[in-house]
C-alpha cells in the first residue's frame, strides 16, 4: 500500500495521484503513534463493555 511521501512539506501520493502542499501550522502524526492511540482506545472500551466488541473488521 501507497501511504505517499513528505518533502519540504508538500504530500505526494503515486497510488491515488495527489501532490498537495500541507498547511502552514498542521502537525503530521506517524502511523506508530496513531496505532498506539487506537489501541488504548481499544483497551479502554473493551473495558467498559463486558461483552467485547469485534474490531477486526474495523
């Protein structure tokens, strides 16, 4: 999968064909910090309800 490519902030995508400059001010997140934060989301949910949820689809 294509997840595209950042230099001198612009954000270039072979796979959807996109090249778009970022704005001035926005934070870009990696993917390894926004899979942690999904998984204690995950955790945490699965916390309050007791009978699970299946993310596996998600």
């Amino acid at each position: 999968m294509d997840e595209g490519n950042i230099a001198e902030n612009i954000y270039t995508s072979d796979a959807i064909g996109w090249t778009i400059e970022i704005p001035e001010g926005w934070e870009i997140t990696k993917k390894s910090q926004i899979e942690e934060e999904i998984e204690v989301g995950m955790e945490a949910v699965d916390e309050v309800i007791e009978e699970g949820i299946d993310f596996s689809t998600l």
